[in-house]
C-alpha cells in the first residue's frame, strides 16, 4: 500500500462477542508532514506519532524560549527518537516567519509535501495596559504569520498535486477571551478566520484545513494548570485527534476542534434569530428603539449556525425585501 489505510487483524475478546474482527489502522505511507514547533510538547507528540504511522517528518523547531527569544537545535533529539524507533525524519531550525525554508526542507529531503501542522507558538503574556508593540507584534509573526509564511509557500504544490492536509493550532484564549493574553488572543482567533478562508479556496483542490484547539501539559501551561492538571493532560491524548485531521480519509473542512484528557468536541459560531429595530411600520430606527429591541437581538435562543457567507448573503436579500416591504406600508401611512 501507499497512502490510507492497512488492515490489521485483532481478536475480540469482549464477552459474548468473541470472534475475530478486522481493524483498518490508519497510516501515512508516502505522505511527507511538517510538524512546525516539534522540538517540544504538543508538536513532538504529533510528530512521534505520525512518524510512527509511516509518514516521513520535517521536525522544525526554532528552539528559542518560551518568550520567543533564543534559538537551539532541540528538534534533534526528536528526529534521532524517531529513527530509533524505525522511523524516517529530518530537523530543521528555521523560525516559522521563513516557512518558505521549512517546506524546501521537506522537499529537498523527501521531495513532497502532503502535511502540515501550524503549532509553533511562543507566550507574551502582559495585561493590556503593560503589553508593548513588541509584545503584540512577535506573537503575530509567529502564530500568526508564521502559520501563513509556512501554508502559503505550500499552497501551490498542493493545488498541483489535487491533494493538501492543514492544520491551524488556535486556543479557548482566543476563542473566549483571557486575561493578559490580548495579543495571543488576537492571533489566536485569527488562525481561525485564516482556515475559514483557505477551507473555501482549497475544497476543490482536495486540501483540507481545520483548526485544533488543545488543552495540554507543556512548558507552556505549566505554571498555568493545577499539578494534578498537569500530570493528566499528557499531549499523547491529543495526538490521535490531529493525526486524524491529518489524514487523507478526514471529512471535515473548516471545523474547529477542541481536544484535551482524550475527549474532542466541535465548536462554530451561532447567530440570534435578531429583530426588526422598530414596532410599527411608520417609526423610525432610533437609538431608544434599538435599546427597545435588544433583548430580542441578543436573545440566542433557536439561534442557527451559518454554513457559508452565501448563506448570510441569502438572509441579506430577504430582510432588504422585508425592509423594502416595510418601507412601501411606511409610505402608504
Ligand atoms: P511548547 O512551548 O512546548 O511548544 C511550542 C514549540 O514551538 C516550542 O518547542 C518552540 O521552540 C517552538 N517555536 C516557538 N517559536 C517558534 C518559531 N518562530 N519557529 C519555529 N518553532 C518555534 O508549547 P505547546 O503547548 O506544545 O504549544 C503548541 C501549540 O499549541 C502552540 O501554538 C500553542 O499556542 C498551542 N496551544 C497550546 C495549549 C496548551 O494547553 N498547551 C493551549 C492552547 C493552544
């Protein structure tokens, strides 16, 4: 086989149900992944196991601190676990602000590219009153652009080749909110609106992109998470999850996926059912008239969730004709 799946025999040895059944294990045979971040944490969890799986592995790693600053050549050790255990991976160095480096490793070394993880991240953290120019714009560049230099220098060969598997790294930070964390936030949320944009584009090329969100022990949490916490939530749990966002049998495009303590679950945005901003249809939309409406705009029961822009346009066009409507009886009166 090449890529997809190997069948793998297993006894069942549940009560009742003894018997032989057939078991497809998911692989990457012939697949080539980028793991960005991979010296560590979560990055080096995935990259153990896609490896482990068949897939060849560029481990990048700018291997600076957890402020961004410094460099190191720490995915080393994960490229030389890898091998030891049979597997075939290389290291690279590069910051993810040069991702146009990170994938000419990978092309260079295993000459395609099928696969990339967007999991580099660095912490800022400061209150927004202390929170300097600095402070925002590294984490931008390495979250934020970082995830588009490294998708972008791809995007072409995946176009070509009809086949792309992408996935954004994003945080309950940016996607709630936290306090201290405004510039992480902000990057973090736009991931989230870079993978909405790029499902769109790259659905007819057979490139899918998706977003996980991870709860997990790392130098990054561990001063933030409870030590009972921490012992728990071992990056191993999420590897599964974004393997399989990663591989080509994968269905969705555009989800966004929380995962932490082996549990997954999807998250997307919803919207009210809203009002119409006055009562009658001679009044005119003043501010006391939105202060009176409110409750019922903000009121998110049998609130719907939008698929597509399309469909937003679509709801659009219906309140003009409403609106419209509306503003013929005005004259009427
Ligand atoms: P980690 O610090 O162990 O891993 C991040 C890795 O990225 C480090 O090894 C670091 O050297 C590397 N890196 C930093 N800047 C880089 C750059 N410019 N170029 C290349 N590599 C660089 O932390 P982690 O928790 O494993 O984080 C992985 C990702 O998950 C991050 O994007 C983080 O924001 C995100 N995340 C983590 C959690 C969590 O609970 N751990 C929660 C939400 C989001």
């Amino acid at each position: 086989f090449k890529y997809g799946c190997a069948s793998i025999t297993t006894v069942n040895f549940t009560p009742g149900l003894a018997g032989i059944a057939t078991m497809e294990q998911l692989r990457f045979d012939g697949r080539v992944a980028v793991v960005t971040g991979a010296g560590g944490g979560l990055g080096k969890a995935y990259a153990l196991l896609l490896a482990s799986r068949g897939a060849k592995v560029v481990v990048n790693d700018l291997g600076g601190g957890r402020d961004g600053s410094g460099k190191s050549t720490f995915a080393d050790a994960v490229v030389q676990e890898i091998k030891s255990k049979g597997g075939e991976a290389v290291a690279d160095y590069n910051s993810v602000v040069d991702g146009e480096k990170i994938i000419k490793t990978a092309i260079d070394n295993f000459g395609r590219i099928d696969i990339i993880i967007n999991n580099a991240g660095i912490l800022r953290d400061k209150s927004f009153t202390k929170m300097s120019e600095q402070d925002w714009d590294l984490i931008q560049a390495v979250h934020l652009k970082g995830a588009f230099k490294t998708t972008h220098a791809a995007w072409e060969i995946f176009r070509k080749q009809k086949y792309g598997r992408v996935i954004m790294t994003s945080s309950n930070a940016g996607l709630f909110g936290n306090f201290g964390q405004a510039n992480y936030s902000a990057a973090k949320m736009g991931l989230v609106g870079l993978a909405n944009t790029l499902a769109i584009e790259g659905a007819k090329y057979n490139i899918k992109v998706n977003t996980i969100v991870p709860t997990a022990a790392s130098r990054l949490t561990e001063d933030i998470l409870p030590p009972e916490m921490f012992q728990a939530m071992k990056p191993d749990l999420i590897a599964p999850v974004v393997a399989y966002m990663a591989h080509e049998s994968f269905p969705d495009n555009g989800s966004v996926i929380d995962s932490t303590l082996g549990f997954a679950n999807k998250t997307h945005l919803v919207r009210s059912q809203g009002a119409v901003l006055k009562k009658k249809p001679a009044d005119l939309v003043t501010i006391e008239s939105v202060k009176e409406a409110w409750p019922q705009v903000v009121n998110m029961n049998n609130a719907t969730h939008k698929e597509k822009l399309a469909e937003v346009t679509v709801e659009l066009v219906e309140k003009l004709q409403e609106f419209e409507e509306r503003s013929k009886l005005d004259s009427a009166n």
